[in-house]
C-alpha cells in the first residue's frame, strides 16, 4: 500500500507542485506548474486555475488508463488556461 504525504487546505500560485507521492485536499492551484511522475493520491475538493500540466508516467495496463482518465482527465480539462477571448 501506497503511503503519501498530506496537503491540506493549502494556496499553491505561481509555482511548480510536484502531485506525486501526495494527497490534496481543499487545495487550491492557480497558474501552477502540475507535476506527474509517479503515483499521486486523492485531490479531493481542490480547484484548479490555469494550469499546466507536466505528465511524465507510464501507461502499461487498461487498470492505470481507465484510472487516470476517471481521475486525471476531467481536473486538467477544467484547468488549462484559455486564450484571450475565450
């Protein structure tokens, strides 16, 4: 069983978070670099503000797809910042 570290309640702005070996809860993202390169844990209740994400992980399995496109996919979606006039 995967162990990680907590976040609670934490303003991230204008930096670059490495998620993995991690849990996030009522965080809050905005313009941050996001950083995957390993197994990250919950996100639960935190937003995301035009963000980036750098993704640098391996897809071996139909498991570890359906997981992060379930878990990941709709957060970075919802982040990414628009263009003007969007």
């Amino acid at each position: 069983m995967a162990v990680f570290l907590v976040h609670e309640n934490v303003v991230y702005e204008d930096q670059a978070v490495y998620l993995s070996g991690s849990s996030y809860f009522d965080c809050t993202f905005t313009r941050c670099t996001l950083i995957i390169k390993g197994p990250i844990g919950p996100l639960t209740g935190c937003t995301f503000d035009s963000c980036v994400w750098h993704l640098d992980m391996m897809v071996h399995d139909h498991r570890t797809w359906d997981s992060f496109v379930e878990t990941l996919v709709p957060y970075i979606g919802r982040s990414l910042p628009r263009a003007p006039g969007e």
